[in-house]
C-alpha cells in the first residue's frame, strides 16, 4: 500500500537565521505497508515520525528518495488528489481540522471536494457518520462536542472518502482516556474492514496492538517487529527514548522473579489471564 | 469569563422563511430595504411594517427577539431622532427657551426612526431565519458572476466561513491566556482606557501566534481532505430554487410594486404626512 524508497526530508528550521545547518527529519528510509495491515510508527519528539506521515498524504514530498502510495509517486502533481483520497489523514488537534460549524458538513468537506455528486456524497456521509457513531450528533456544532467526538468527527470526514488507508498522526495525544479509547475502538474496527491502518503514536499500549511496530530515532528506522518481537529486546525501547506498555514493565518484572511469561503477553487483559492460569492458588474463585 | 457570548444570532426552528433559499433570502432582505428609502409617507411605512410582521409571524421568530435587535442602535436612534426634533426650522409646534419644536422637525424625527427601526428589523429577519453557513453560501452563489471577471468569490466566501467557524476556538483561546496572563499577575480591570488597551498586549500577541497555527494546521487538513479551491468542488445541500421560493419571489415584487405606487400616491388610501 505504502512504499519509502530511500526517503530522505531535509529541511531549513524556521527562523534560525543564515546559515543554519539544514534539519533532517528522515534519512535514507526504506519500508513497506502491506495492504490491510495495521502499523505503529513510534519514536520520540524529533524522530521524524509526523514528516513519514506528512509523505504518505503528499502534504510533503521528500527531498531525496521516492514515497509511493498504492503504486502512485506523491511527486506527481497529476496523482496528488488520488493520494489523498486513498490515504486519509487524521491529525492531532481536533479543533483544527475540522472545517464547517455544522457536524455533517464538515464530513461532506471530503467528498464535495472530489466532486462527488450530492446523492452520493449524502450516501456516503450518513454512513461515515454512522461508522463513527456521530450520527446522532450530525446537525450539531462541533464546538458542543467533547474531544474525542471531535476526533470521530475528523475520522468521519475522512471516512466518507473511502481511503484504502488512514494515517492516524498523534490522533490521541490530546483526548483523554475516554476519547482514547473511543478512537482505539474506531481503529480495530477500521482494521476489520480491511482499512490499512497507520498509526502514529507516543503511547505504547496503542502501538502494542498494531500488527507491526516501526521505531524511528533520529529520522532512521531503528527496530521493525512485531509487538511480541519489539518489547523482548531489552534496552530497544529505551533506546528509542519510549516507555514500555505498563503490562510489559510488570511482566519482566515478574519474569526476574522467576515467573516463565511468554513473550506474547503484551497487554493487561492477557497478562491477567496469565497469572490466572498459572497461578490459581492466589487468584480467588 | 467571555465563554458564553452569543455570536450570530440565528433563530432554530423550521418554518417556511427558514427553509427558503439563501439567495432569494438575501435579495429580498435588499429589495425590501431598498424600497424602504421610496416610502414617502406613514401609509407607506405602514405597509412595509405589516408586511414585515407577517414575514416575522410566519418565521416564529418572537418579536421580543426582533425588539432585540434595538439595544445596540439604541444611542443613534435617540440622538438622530432629537438631532432632527429639535434642530430643523419651520413652522414652531413648541417652544421653551432656547429649544423648539418644530413640525418640519417633528416629521422629520419620526420618519428617519422609523425607517432605521425598519431596516434593522427587516435585516435581523434575515439573520434569525439563515445560518450564518447557508448565508455565506448564498453570497457564494450571488456574487459568482463576478468569478468570471477574476473575482475570487469562492475563496472570499471559504474564508467567511471559516471566520465563523472558528470564532468560538479563539474566544475560547483568548480565554485561556488571559486565565494564564491573570496567574502570572496581569490587570486587566484598572487603570485608564489607554492603560487598560497597553495591558491587553500579553493577551494579543499569543493570540495572534496561535491564531496563526491554528491557520496552518487548518490548511494542512483540508490540504489533505483534497482541497483545492472552488473548481470542481460540490456541495451536499446544492441550492435549488423550489415552488416555495417562485411563490416567495410573487410576494416580493407584490410588496415592491405596493410600496413604489403608494409612494406615487396612486392608491386609493390617504397620504398621511407626506415629505
């Protein structure tokens, strides 16, 4: 679905002056999407993770390499808007991005901008809405909504265009734990549908459910691995400057105590089950 | 603090002046206030007054609210009226000392309140009946003639909007600095007007700061949504005129042609007070 050749993006920092080395958000990275897979881009502040994200969607072309999404150059000026219809965008702040004062106007944003024909786009809006759940709210001003509504909103805008992919960059850092898991949710079902799934984010437990981790540091691809494969290696994490999901910190703590947890226990629910299982004399009934 | 002001001031409810369209909405509010200036005598503004408390009766807008819209040209109202009253010469009606009442004057004070009543009223009609989207939409779709000759109404149009989507975000915004400003020992409350405007200065320039990056990132996401100006772009409501806005239009040219020909004094009703 997605394809970095070789991508460096290197740019001018803003105000810093004459003469000022140039930045390099992403150095020589190459990686693939698979169709339908679910990827966690993860790194710290810096890591260049935003620009990756920034190229899938044409809102940056690389200065050296080539990013190619469903086997079109965001380069090319010609396939630009097919781009960005195949590859959603769902950003950071929900209040910017959303467009219209009207909830089921801004979902219609997309497609009246494909051209769609207003049957169609009518279609196409009440089943967006419907999918995130904010069809009840669809004449109301988004300005009455809660943060992670808003983010259902933003994700219905991008719905309605039918995307073979969404990019998810940071879309939970500034909701609380309510609209976080209320957006986690859209993800895995997006995911059942079949929607490729790119998911940019700071908190691990998010990435823990992804098919595959990608680590960047520096603007190069540190570790690529499944969750299971990605939090066995001691030090990977901390390395990446990241924090391991709470779960995992207390399997291997558990496991210098002797405990033989495998590695495949990633998450609260499976570590529970874990303790359950193997020892029931601790666990009532 | 500033959370709670109203902006717009449009009036939910679904009546047949709210369902028209936008653009027949607004060329009417321009007709009717342009035939306000042919009226030239009280019948005359007695009929434009009946026929906009119908338009008012059948919108269900309560005409407390359209009284509202009185308060902000309260000052101006009086002082055109007493302006008028007391300074214009002719025939003295009254007369205490140095003030006269004349009733060239007398006329003349009536006549200029009753039209500015007239017009703010009529004006609010609009404004309680249309969304402010729909009214943007509408002025969208008026001026777009004028595209043709290198204006960029659709953009003009895309930033009204925007405007006024965004009105609550940076009340909201300017709220939490001046919360922010206030911790750290600001006064915004002493001092005199030019003091008062100097303090102010911490408030305005975060704001400006993060009214541009609230712009940027705007543009990034409807850069992503596809956005790329007004060609080619449709719309999930498209404005068609509908039996309802032709009947509307009747109406309208009715009221024109009653006004311009009592004006002319070719109806069979009284001239009363005639300028």
């Amino acid at each position: 679905m997605i394809d970095f050749n070789g991508v460096s993006c290197r740019y001018k920092r803003e105000y810093a002056g004459e003469g000022a080395l140039p930045v390099t958000a992403l150095d020589d990275v190459s990686f693939h999407i698979p169709r339908g897979s679910f990827i966690a881009l993860v790194g710290r502040n810096g890591s260049g993770k935003s620009t990756a994200a920034r190229c899938m969607n044409a809102l940056q072309l690389p200065s050296g390499g080539t990013v190619l999404v469903d086997g079109a150059d965001t380069s090319d000026d010609e396939m630009v808007l097919t781009i960005r219809q195949k590859a959603g965008m769902v950003f950071q702040n929900p209040d910017n991005q959303l467009v219209s004062s009207v909830v089921e106007d801004d979902v219609a944003f997309g497609p009246e901008n494909l051209g769609l024909h207003p049957d169609e786009i009518r279609k196409r809006v009440d089943r967006a809405m419907k999918a995130a759940g904010i069809y009840d709210r669809r004449l109301d001003s988004p300005d009455e909504l809660s943060g992670g509504q808003k983010q259902r909103v933003a994700i219905a805008g991008v719905l309605a265009m039918e995307p073979e992919c969404i990019i998810f960059d940071e879309a939970t850092a500034m909701l609380d734990p309510a609209g976080r898991s209320a957006v986690m949710e859209m993800i895995r079902r997006l995911r059942e549908r079949g929607t490729t799934v790119v998911l940019i984010t700071h908190f691990m437990e998010e990435a823990a459910e992804a098919d595959e981790i990608l680590i960047l540091k520096e603007g190069k691809i540190l570790s690529r691995g499944t969750p299971a494969e990605i939090f066995a290696v001691p030090d990977l994490i901390s390395e990446a400057g990241l924090d391991l999901p709470a779960a995992v910190k207390i399997r291997n703590l558990l496991r210098q105590r002797g405990a033989d947890i495998p590695d495949r226990v990633l998450d609260i629910k499976s570590l529970a089950e874990w303790i359950a299982g193997n020892c029931p004399e601790n666990v009532p009934g | 603090m500033i959370r709670n002001i109203t902006l717009g001031q449009y009036y939910q409810y679904d009546s047949v002046i709210h369902r028209l369209d936008p653009r027949l909405k607004i060329f009417g509010t321009f007709l009717y206030l342009v035939m306000l200036f042919f009226v030239k005598d009280l019948v005359g503004y007695g009929i434009a007054a009946l026929c906009l408390s119908g338009v008012i009766l059948v919108s269900r807008v309560p005409f407390r609210f359209i009284l509202r819209g009185m308060r902000p040209i309260m000052f101006i109202l009086a002082f055109t009226f007493l302006l008028n009253l007391l300074l214009l010469p002719g025939t003295v009606l009254w007369q205490a000392g140095p003030v006269t009442v004349t009733h060239e004057g007398l006329k003349q004070a009536v006549f200029i309140t009753v039209r500015l009543l007239l017009l703010v009223f009529g004006a609010s009609v609009l404004t309680y009946t249309t969304k402010p989207m729909s009214l943007t939409d509408g002025f969208e779709r008026i001026l777009s003639p004028l595209s043709k000759l290198g204006v960029r109404t659709h953009e003009i149009a895309m930033m009204m909007s925007i405007a006024l989507r965004f009105i609550p975000t940076l009340v909201g915004e300017t709220d939490k600095i001046m919360k922010a400003q206030l911790a750290r020992g600001a006064d915004f409350e002493s001092g005199n007007l030019l003091r008062r405007a100097r303090n102010m200065i911490p408030v305005l320039v975060p704001l400006f700061v993060n009214a541009f990056r609230i712009a940027q990132d705007l543009a990034m996401a409807m850069e992503a949504r596809c956005y790329s100006g007004g060609r080619g772009r449709t719309r999930l409501h498209p404005m068609r005129y509908g039996m309802r806005d032709l009947a509307a239009l009747m109406m309208l040219i009715l009221f024109a042609v009653l006004i311009f020909v009592q004006s002319r004094g070719m109806l069979p009703l009284p001239m009363i007070w005639k300028i």
